[in-house]
C-alpha cells in the first residue's frame, strides 16, 4: 500500500484540529468542574450558619445522651424550612447519636471530626467537603456546629446540605444544564478555532506557494528571483537566508560569465598569435620547396630561412606551453614554483 504523503499545511492542519478537540474537550471538563465547584461552594456558604442556628435555638443534647422529641422536632422543622438538608447528632469523638430515619439507612457509624474542627475553624467561609454516611464513597457540603454545656464538649451537630432525593434531582438538572452549556462552548470553541485557523492555514499555504514559486523561478535560471522582505513575517528568517545565498550565488555565476568571457578572449587571442608564426614557417617553407634547386646553389639563404622557419616553430611551442601552464594554474592544489629568466630573452622570444 502506497504512502500518502502529505504537505506541511495538511500536516499543520491535522496537528491544530488535534489540539482544538483535546483543548475543547479539556474546556468541557474543566468548565464543568469549576461550576460544580463554585455551585457546591455558593451553597455551603449561604448555609453554613444552619447548624449554629440548631445549637443555639433547638439543641436536643442533654448530657451524653439526645432528647429524642427535640431531635424529632428538628428534623421536622428542618423538614418543614428547608428539605434538602440532613442532621446528624454526634458526640465528641464522631460517633452519630441519633439522625432522622428515611429509606436510607447510615453505612458509617462514625464521622471524621477532621473537617468538621477545619469548618469550625475557619466559620464555614472555606469550601471543604465531609463524609455522607449514608454514601461514603462520596465526599459532600455540610454545616457543623459545636454543641457545649459550659466549657465541656457535648458533641456536634452535622448537617449534610442537601438530602439523597435532592442531590438525585439536582444531579440531573445540573448536569442537563452543565452538559447544554458544554455543548454550546464546545460548539462556539469548535467554530471560532476552526475558522481562525482555516485563515491562518490559508495564510501559510499561500506563503509556502509563493515561496515555492520563486525556489522554482530560481532553479529555472531566474538568477535575480528574490523574495519580498516584509517586517514581522513569521517566515522572514527564511526568506531572508534565501535572499542572501541567492545574492552570493548569483555573484559567483557572474564571476563565472566573466571568466567564460575572458577565457574565450584568451582563447581566440593564443589561436591568432599561434596562426602567425605557423604561417609564416609555412611561407618559408613553401618557398624553400618551390625554389630547392635555386637554394640549394645558396646555402647561406637556405639556412636563414630554415632558421626562421625554427624560430616561429620554437615560438609556437612556447606558447602551446604557456597554455599549458595556464592549465595548471587552474588547477586545484596548485603552487607556483618561481625561477629566474633574462628579460632581453623574453623581448626576443615575442618579436
């Protein structure tokens, strides 16, 4: 199966459509605790003086034991005023005395006093949690209250604000609210992110296209395709770098038109002064075969020309040397080895 390979837009708006549905479903989550939180807080403390108000008007404790008539009457009254709530009498150490009877019976015989001494401490403005005895495995709000006869501790009145058919009603309607307005931020988030970055791809493509349209111009033989600087583009960096090896390359291909151009020169230049000197050895020479018979009675005009003839020869071949020697120059590695020569010589030489 072949691979398909995919551009870095495609791959930039696969990885942000990634972080968009973790961060809405992160959203959600967080959305749905931080109202929970502050539901469950606003509650605790426009009640946290509920169990004051017991000990202080209708306290049933008598000694070690609970007058359970003023218990009843609690209950009923806490009914009456308020039926989302639940009182427990405890005696000092936790232990639940007495509590109203419903279809739900206490799992705990004790209660952890640790949050309750923490409310107390700090009268019930900090939002803390305590144990339900009737579902332990789920921490809940309450109001608690000291109940003394003189300096001595007679126990505790704990109140769980908001009774099991409460928290079952108040569970679904919060959490069909909740979920509705998590739906409509996930929603909102959803479409907002997603048209931002629609535009912000649309933006990176087509900054990739022109970049790519100008590497091509460039690769095509455009030697002075360059890019557009603009202040504060995300991609200058890059462009900038392109700028600059463009620059640097395109002077080296000048340098390189020039040398071409120069090359050429020599070239045609080393041909002209190389046809002289073999024209002229093979004029001499010419001469010297159409007219053997009368030279050859002339020995000293035989010799001069045959010597002219040498020289231009000798001539060609420096300079078919000299060509040689630009060679080397050229070469990679090169080390110019220096020698002495008569200047008069070379005067001669190129006459």
């Amino acid at each position: 199966m072949k691979k398909v390979k995919l551009s870095i837009t495609a791959n930039i708006g696969i990885l942000i459509c990634g972080i968009i549905l973790i961060l809405s479903a992160v959203t959600i989550v967080i959305t749905y605790i931080a109202t929970f939180t502050f539901h469950q807080a606003t509650t605790q403390l426009l009640n946290k003086d509920v169990a004051a108000h017991i000990a202080k008007f209708t306290s049933p404790f008598e000694g070690k034991h609970i007058d359970k008539k003023i218990a009843d009457s609690v209950f009923y009254n806490a009914m009456v005023l308020n039926p989302t709530v639940e009182v427990y009498f405890l005696d000092p150490a936790g232990t639940i005395m007495y509590y109203q009877k419903d279809n739900f019976v206490v799992k705990i015989p004790k209660i952890s006093i640790v949050p309750i001494h923490t409310f107390i401490a700090g009268n019930g403005e900090k939002y803390i949690e305590g144990e339900d005895p009737k579902q332990p495995d789920e921490k809940k709000i309450f109001s608690a209250a000291e109940v003394r006869k003189g300096v001595h501790l007679l126990g505790y009145i704990y109140v769980i604000l908001g009774s099991h058919e409460y928290r079952s009603v108040n569970s679904i309607l919060f959490g069909n609210h909740i979920s509705l307005l998590s739906f409509k931020i996930f929603v909102s988030v959803i479409i907002f992110s997603f048209l931002i970055s629609f535009l912000y791809i649309r933006r990176l493509h087509n900054k990739f296209t022109m970049i790519n349209n100008v590497v091509n111009r460039f690769e095509e033989g455009d030697i002075e395709a360059r890019f557009e600087i603009r202040e504060g583009d995300e991609l200058g960096p890059i462009t900038n770098a392109f700028n600059k090896v463009a620059n640097q390359l395109s002077g080296y291909i000048h340098k390189l038109r020039e040398v071409e151009t120069e090359r050429k020169n020599f070239i045609a230049n080393i041909s002209h002064d190389i046809k002289t000197p073999l024209a002229v050895a093979h004029g001499y020479a010419e001469t010297l075969v159409m007219n053997q018979n009368e030279y050859g009675k002339n020995k000293e005009e035989e010799k001069k020309y045959l010597l002219i003839i040498c020289k231009k020869i000798n001539q060609v071949g420096s300079l078919v040397s000299g060509l040689s020697e630009l060679l080397k120059i050229e070469a990679v590695g090169f080390v110019p080895n220096k020698e002495p020569f008569v200047f008069a010589e070379l005067l001669e030489e190129s006459a």
